[in-house]
C-alpha cells in the first residue's frame, strides 16, 4: 500500500473511531452511527485498491459486507426508538451483527496476507468493542 494513503486512511480511521466513542459514551445514535458508518467506507475503498491490483474476487466479498454495514449504519432518524420496544431490539440485532463483521474482518486483516498493514485490523476490533459497549450498555433514563 502506497504509505502516503496508509498514513491518511489510519488518520481518517482514528479520527472516526474517536466520533464512535464519544456517541457510544455520550448516548447519542446519530454520532455513533457517523463515525461507524464513515468508518465502514474506508474499507470499502481500501478493498477497491486492492481489487485494482490482484483482480482478486475474494474483495469483493468483502467490499460487499462493508456496503451493507454502510447501509444499515446511515445517520438517519426514520423511526422513534424510545417508545418502541421492537426498534430497540431490532438495534440489537444490527448492533451484533456490526460486531460480527468487523470482528471477522479483524481477524482477517491479522491472520491472512491480504496486503493491509495490521494495524487496521485492530481499528476494526475497536469498533467492535465501541458497538458492544453500546449493545449492553444500560439505556440512560430522562
């Protein structure tokens, strides 16, 4: 990877991490999911890159993953999750399932050789660990 994107992505990557954590300890959704969907695009492109120089399909897969996890993270209010115990555990549910993800992709990025330096392989393990706080954390009573 060519040190000059590595250097700005890993930036761009703390800085993101950073805006999860504080909507993650502050309670606030729509900050959370900023820094958590912004994040997922960094993959995203990363994989693109690496698509570009080994026609490799198995990016694509996880170019694939990374837009669904876009998706679903979008800062959007569409519904009010105070009155609606189905939206809440529906967020749950999408909450592990982001967790899933970025675990696997952790472990990927550590384990594999698939031409991404190690250390975001441990961003993608703090993402987790912010979605989890957030999952289980106990709801803040107004």
């Amino acid at each position: 990877m060519n040190p000059s994107i590595e250097i700005g992505a890993t930036f761009i990557c703390f800085i993101l991490i950073l805006v999860a954590l504080y909507g993650a300890i502050k309670q606030k959704r729509e900050v959370l999911l900023f820094g958590v969907c912004f994040f997922s695009t960094l993959p995203i492109m990363g994989e693109l890159f690496n698509y570009a120089e080994d026609s490799n399909i198995f990016h694509l897969v996880i170019i694939m993953v990374f837009i669904v996890q876009v998706v679903i993270t979008l800062p959007i209010r569409a519904y009010d999750s105070d009155r609606n115990s189905l939206v809440v555990a529906l967020n749950r549910k999408i909450g592990y399932g982001i967790i899933t993800a970025n675990v696997c992709q952790g472990i990927l990025v550590l384990i594999e050789d698939i031409n991404v330096p190690r250390h975001f392989g441990y961003m993608h393990f703090a993402i987790c660990l912010i979605m989890l706080y957030s999952v289980i954390r106990p709801e803040k009573r107004v």
